[in-house]
C-alpha cells in the first residue's frame, strides 16, 4: 500500500491571508475580538511564536502576543473551502480518508511517479484555493502524516518503499500519538527521537507504558497497520435544462425549478434531501452557483421549493438564464431515537449545568463552553485497533462494522472531585446510521451518546 497525505497547515490562517495578502507574515489571531469569552481557533507562526495556541483563551493570547491582529472564524466557510479541496483529491484516487480540518490521505497505489503525483496535488489545490498543502507519502497513514507535517508546500517528503524505519528513525517522539505524560517521562528517561525508542522490546514499553508503550513499538518501526477509511460521498441527483431564447422573469425560473425538482423527486425513492445545490448560466458563459443546506432533511417537494425560491429571489441577475443545474444531496431517514426502551431520566439532575472542555482532533481547536446534563448513555460494546479508533460496534444484539469516522475530540473536566477523560467519536455504520460514542478511559469502558438522523 502507498498512501498519500495531504495537510494544509494554519488551515483558518491561510483562509485569511487569502482574503488580506498585507496579513502575510505578521502575527495572526483566529476566534474573536481579544476580550471576548471564546478560545483561540487558529494562530500563524508568528504568533505561535510568541506562546499563543489553539484552545487558550483570547485574553491570554492577547496578553502574550498584544501586537497580533485578531479575527473572528469562520467555521462554515473553511468547511465549504475544505470541501472543494476534497472534491480536487477525489479526482486522483477513489479512496479518500479525511481526518479532519485540513487534513486527507489517499490511496496512491500502483502511481508511476510518486514525486510528480505530489506536485501536481499541490498544484490543483493551489490554483483555485490559493492554499498551499504539504505532502508526505509512505506504506502507511502515520509515517505519510509524519513526513507533511515536517516538510514544506514546495518539497513533498517521500519514504522510500522497504526503508520506513530509516526514515521515522530521526524524528523527535513529540510526533509520537502518545499522552504528554508518556512523552514527558520519555524525555526523563533522555529518549529523544523515534529511533532510540525503537530499540526497546513490546515488553518492556508496555510495561512502562501501557497502552502507548504497544503503540508505540509499532510505529517507531515504522509500522501502522490502520487501514485507510474512505470518506462516504454524498448521494447525488442532478437534472439540467437549457432554455433558447433565456429566461428573463422570475416566475420562468420557477416554473423551470418546479419540472426538474418534479423529475428529481422520483427518484429519491424514500430518502430525504438535506442540501440543494443550484446553477443558473449565462449566454457570456459566467454562473451563480448556491449550496442551500436545509434545517431538516426532509423529503417535502414545497420545503424544497421554498427554499429555491427564498434564494432565487435574493438573487440580481446580470442578464438572462440560459440554463439551470439542479442538484440534490439525499440521505436516508433515520429514527431520532434509538429503538431499545426508553430509561427514566432525572429531571432535577438533568438541569446541572455541567463546564466541559473538548480539544478536537484534525481542527486543533479548544472549545470551552457549558453542557448541559441529559440521561446517561447506554453502555454499548466496541472493537477498536491499537490505537483505540473504533472498528465495529453491537448495539440491539447487532454487531455493525464502522464504515466512517466523521470527527474525533477529547473531553478532559473534572466532576465532584472525578476525573472525567472520554475521547468522542462521530461514525457512521454499516447500516447508514450516524452516531457519537465515546471511550471512558478511566472505567475502559463505551457508550452510545447521540443517535442523529439523516
């Protein structure tokens, strides 16, 4: 296997540098103004520099690095931008993994030119995006994201076929998917990159270690065994029209709509639309383009319609519309609960308001804010590799095989005097079904936490 990894670092950074080219090079602030209640989203180098990271609080970042300019996110956005950058990948390989904001690997098997493959990515995402995206490729997933994340945009990093523990041996153990506990006592122990840990048997790291020790010894040999898990591509159905002579009055364009959304709608065969994408073009050959998600998915053609029409008639048109692209994302309708009993719920207790913090993975962003109590979740049982990534789960006597893992984030908090460290997962299962389960680390244990509908 050969497995490309595609990371664009500073992913909200480079989205406003994008939009303010003077921006370049100075110290740089995502998440707000410098006295608002939020944390930080994302900071440049420069501003890193100077001790500001992902999740702290903007006070502080203000009082570390005063000089910096402060912006608000964007979330929507990047996720849109993002989006564009994996539809460029999905045109070079049919499995994509997404890991999360701003990071992909891809399947790059049997390529004749590895090096060429790299820059020509490189080149395709920086041409509509003006992102710049760096590159590492190996046998596996840990060492191709190793190799992005220390290179540069312009000097794609590749490990050579058979030579992957040469390769991950010069590397600090700061790369290592260890606790910051393992890796401080590494650094007590004077073991400072991968290699000198590569010298120790399983035994005695897991002895030592644990859990991180047996993670550990495989990759330090350059060894990851997780496979590759391609995203789900949305369920598309597209219809066009082209109109001779144009459509000039709006109540044209919704006549068109209505016959193709008609066309559209028998085919869904049950399922729900959650997104609309609309094309209207032009004889000079320029076009609007809208993405109109829905607040519920719903499979009501005068929903739909209502929709159209609120964005149609936002829109000024420049001259008349010679043809019209519709497009729906489907899905399919899912239950909001879980069918099993329901479990009484205290609702006295159900009111505490209880102060979390989440660090998500892929984003490295840190959102503080308050959750409030719900009934407990049902303990669920849960495979998962080497690295605790869950694999397949039973839930109603039924063993499901976890096709997609959405987003990964950490809750650390403590609660009466209990420590409380969970790590969330979002996964879709071999039934089509969306959930959040997490890890209890402590008590080693799963739950089933949200059950969403699609």
């Amino acid at each position: 296997m050969r497995v490309a990894c595609v990371l664009i670092h500073n992913f909200a950074v480079q989205v406003a540098v994008t939009h303010d080219r003077q921006l370049r090079r100075r110290p740089l602030i995502i998440g707000g103004s410098p006295f608002e209640a939020k944390p930080v989203y994302d900071a440049s180098p420069e501003a890193a520099a100077c001790g500001v990271e992902p999740g702290m609080p903007l006070r502080r970042a203000y009082a570390l690095c005063p000089e910096a300019r402060f912006l608000p996110s964007d979330e929507k956005g990047y996720r849109e931008l993002f989006e564009q950058v994996i539809a460029i990948l999905d045109g070079f390989s049919p499995v994509v993994e997404v890991e999360g904001m701003g990071c992909a690997y891809l399947d790059i098997a049997g390529v004749d030119s590895e090096h060429d493959l790299a820059h020509e990515i490189r080149g395709s995402i920086f041409l509509p995006t003006r992102l710049n995206a760096c590159l590492g490729i190996s046998s596996n997933k840990f060492l191709s994201r190793t190799a992005a994340f220390v290179t540069n945009a312009q000097a794609p990093l590749i490990a050579p076929q058979g030579e992957e523990r040469e390769f991950i041996a010069p590397f600090s153990i700061t790369l290592l998917p260890c606790s910051a506990e393992t890796k401080r006592r590494l650094h007590l122990l004077g073991i400072r990159t991968i290699g000198q840990l590569s010298r120790f048997s399983r035994e005695a790291l897991q002895v030592q270690f644990g859990r991180d020790g047996a993670i550990a010894y495989g990759l330090a040999r350059g060894i990851d065994d997780i496979p590759l898990i391609p995203r789900k591509k949305p369920d598309l159905i597209n219809d066009a029209a082209e109109f001779d002579p144009p459509l000039v009055a709006s109540h044209q364009l919704a006549q068109a709509s209505e016959v193709m959304l008609d066309r559209l709608l028998a085919l869904t065969k049950g399922k729900v639309c959650h997104q609309i994408k609309l094309q209207l073009g032009f004889p000079s050959g320029s076009f609007r383009e809208g993405k109109l998600p829905l607040k519920e998915a719903t499979p009501c053609k005068s929903v739909i319609m209502s929709r159209m029409m609120a964005w149609l008639g936002e829109l000024s048109l420049p001259e008349p519309v010679s043809r019209m692209d519709l497009s729906l994302e489907l899905g399919r309708e899912q239950e909001l609960v879980d069918s099993s009993p329901p479990k009484p719920i205290n609702h006295q207790l159900s009111t505490i308001p209880i102060p979390m913090h989440y660090c998500r993975s892929g984003g490295s962003n840190l959102l503080t804010f308050r959750r409030v109590g719900m009934a407990r979740p049902a303990e669920i049982k849960v495979s998962s590799d080497t690295r605790g990534m869950p694999l397949s789960l039973t839930r109603n006597r039924k063993q499901e095989r976890i096709t997609g893992i959405y987003e990964h984030w950490r809750v650390a908090d403590e609660w009466w005097g209990r420590e409380i460290q969970r790590d969330y997962f979002r996964i879709e299962t071999s039934q089509g079904v969306v959930l959040d389960i997490y890890h209890d680390m402590a008590a080693n244990l799963w739950y089933l936490d949200r059950i969403h509908a699609r």
